[in-house]
C-alpha cells in the first residue's frame, strides 16, 4: 500500500481564522496508526483554480490526497467538482444518497430545496461513503488510466461529520488495502488528565509500533486508543488483549471501561448486570445527573427517580435532611451531601441513592464555599461516601455548565464504584 499522504483542508473561513482546522490533526493521527507517513498538510480556500493547482502539487509527491470540506450544496462548495475533473470523471446522480437526503429533510420536517440534491451527484465509479451525521457523504475516487495509483478521499468539513467518517470508513478503507484489518478497542478513564497519562505511558507509546496507543482528551475525562493492524481480526484481537489487559492492571479503577462509550453507560450497563436500582438528589447540578442516566437506552430498568431539591425546604420535607444539620452546616456541606443521599435512597426504594450540593457560580461562593466546591455523596447498604470537589481548581474553565457537568461526572463516577463495589 501506499505509505504517503497529503491532506488538503478546504474551507475560506479555515484561512480566515474564522474556525479551527482540527480536522488535519485527527486525521494525521489516525494516519500514522497506519503507518502511512504525512508528506504535507495544506489549507485551500474555496476556489476551484487554487485547488486544481493543490491537486496537482499534491499528487505530484503523493498517492493519496486527503480532503475535507467543500461537499455541501452552496456554490462556492467546489471539491468534488474539482477533483472528479482533475480524474476526468462526470457526475452522475447517486440514487441512495439521493434517497438519503430525501429521508434527513422529512426526518427533520423541512423542504428539501433543489440545490440539496448537489451533494447526491458522484464522480463516475466512485466509491461512496454514508453520512449519518449530516447530508453530504463522503467520496473516495481510485485512479485510472493516467491517473493510476492515485487515490483521492474526499470528507465533509465539519468535524462531527469528519471524524466518525474518517474513523469508520477511511481508516478501515486504507488499512483493508494494504492486506491488514485494523481494529480498536477505547479504554475510558475518569480521575486522571491528560498530560499526565501521556507522561506515565510516554516510552510504551514511543516504542510500540503495532499496536500502537493514542490518547484523546474529553472534558474531564480521556480515553486511549489501542489500536492494532493485523491480516485477520483475530490476530489483531489478539496483539490487543495482552496490551488492554496490562493496562488495566496498571491504572485499575482509573479505568471505569472498554468500549462503553460514556460514564453514564458504563454505569447504567453495571446497574443492569447486578439488578441494581438508582436515584438522584440534585441541588447545584439541577437534574443533569439524572438527565445523563435517562439518555442511556434501557436505563428505565435501572433508574428509580430524581428529586432537584434546589429549596431547603424540599431537601427537609422530601428528602428528610434534618433542620439542624442545615441550620449547623449549611446547604453546601458533606453532612447535607449525606442526608440527601441517604434520604433520597429512602425515599425511592433504589439500593444506591446519588447526591449533589454546591456552587455552580457564577455568584454565590464565599471565602469559605467559593465558587467550584461541590460535595457529592453515594449512600447503598453495603457503602457509603461522601466527597468533596472543587471544580474551578486545574481545569480550563470554570464557568457555570463545565462545573454542573463535571460535578455530574464525578457523581457517576462514585457511583459505578459503589455498584461495583456490591458484595
């Protein structure tokens, strides 16, 4: 296979500054999980002339070309148009993509105007890539005739569309015409940043060559991708398991899962396998507990209720936490943390009962409860804690929504914990 690539991000408002380009990034990394080496990487602005000369520049070094952007339905939306001359390939409408289109604007209730149906024209003998995060598909163009050898990938700009495309489609494209099967597995950690985890993991990651392990970073959390190339997808697994396996005896609980996607589905997946039932009292994150867990298909099995008990009125009346605990300690307390917990867990019947009081913010910290400072606490009948966060220390914001989701993440957190802990 061929092992060097030019990645061409098309977009005016990339030259403007107007947007990031993460988009060179991600693919670059997925890249040389491939062993495919990065000749250059270059931003187009959306001019057809400039790039049938980036084209030709890029083909001149390289035998694949990388795009993004320029796929939608405007006119100034110029890629496939431009590389399919470059090959000498005519349009022709693509009745699946067609159809496709077809069934987003009747999904989303909206007319579909007759520029829309731009993004279902394909170069001649293209192979077509679905789209289901958005209406333009992807385009890979394999070389003929004069052009033979050459191969040009051609992805939607924005990087929610990108991203899965690249990772589902073009990286099992390339890696399958080389012989090999690439395959992943994502380990997910909570409690441990970035950087650090890199510094802890940086000789493995030097040294290794297949698999190989990259980690990306998620607000408040980071997973790391082990990633292997092998000719069939057991001999990969197999190159995995050792490497999954010495990892997460090596980080332990810093690791709440492999390949569950999220923490609340990693937690509601737990509750389901013990037949375990949970409950949320909420303060300073307002039902985004609760909200997180109800996302998760089948969490109606596993979630009871969730009180927002903003008011201490309801944190007494509803839940029972005593008046003199408040009166001695306040809202923002681990004592009220506890009574919440336990009270709320009384209150459903749920074996475990989740708990949250804080400040949010922007206004209402103090000296002695500044903004940032929430408690949480897990009350079950085999364990129970309570604990303190501050949540404007070592993190990159602080504003309101970053501490209400990281609160909510450490929740979740202690809770599979304490699921898990079950005897």
């Amino acid at each position: 296979m061929e092992n060097r690539a030019e990645i061409l991000c098309i977009g005016t408002e990339i030259l403007l500054g107007n947007i990031v380009n993460t988009n060179a990034q991600v693919i670059s990394q997925g890249l040389a999980e491939l062993g495919i080496f990065v000749y250059r990487s270059a931003v187009v602005g959306d001019n057809a002339g400039r790039l049938q000369e980036a084209l030709e520049i890029a083909f001149a070094h390289n035998d694949i070309v990388i795009t993004t952007g320029g796929l939608g339905p405007t006119y100034d939306d110029l890629s496939k148009e431009t590389v399919a001359a470059y090959f000498g390939l005519p349009l022709e409408l693509h009745a699946p993509s067609q159809q496709a289109l077809r069934d987003y604007f009747a999904r989303v209730g909206r007319p579909m105007t007759e520029n829309n149906l731009k993004q279902a024209m394909m170069p001649r003998g293209c192979i077509v890539l679905p789209n289901p995060n958005g209406t333009a598909p992807g385009v890979i163009i394999e070389g003929t005739g004069e052009r033979a050898g050459k191969t040009a990938i051609l992805m939607p700009g924005p990087p929610r569309e990108m991203v899965p495309m690249f990772r589902d489609q073009v990286m099992p494209y390339l890696a399958g015409r080389s012989g090999q099967v690439l395959r992943s597995h994502i380990l997910h950690f909570f409690g441990i940043g970035e950087s650090d985890l890199e510094q802890q993991l940086r000789q493995e990651m030097l040294a290794m060559e297949n698999p190989t392990l990259a980690p990306y970073a998620k607000e408040g959390e980071v997973q790391l991708r082990v990633t292997a190339s092998a000719p069939t997808p057991q001999q990969a697994e197999a190159l995995m398991q050792p490497v999954v396996r010495q990892l997460r005896e090596r980080f332990g609980p810093l690791i709440y899962g492999v390949d569950v996607g999220d923490l609340q589905t990693a937690l509601v997946q737990e509750l389901a396998a013990r037949n375990l039932q949970v409950a949320t009292a909420e303060s300073c994150t307002g039902g985004y507990v609760a909200k997180r867990i109800t996302e998760v298909p089948g969490s109606s099995q596993v979630f009871h209720c969730g009180i927002v008990s903003y008011a201490n009125e309801i944190k007494e009346r509803v839940l029972g936490v005593r008046p003199e605990t408040l009166a001695a300690h306040g809202a923002v307390s681990p004592e009220t943390a506890r009574e919440m917990a336990e009270g709320v867990r009384r209150v459903s019947g749920a074996q475990i009962g989740i708990s949250l009081t804080g400040v949010a913010g922007p206004d209402g910290g103090t000296p002695e409860k500044p903004v940032g400072l929430v408690y949480l606490g897990v009350s079950s009948p085999w364990q129970s804690q309570v604990k303190e966060l501050h949540l404007s220390r070592g993190y990159r914001t602080n504003n309101r929504e970053s501490i209400r989701y990281l609160a909510a993440s450490h929740a979740l957190s202690l809770a599979l914990q304490v699921a898990r802990a079950q005897p």
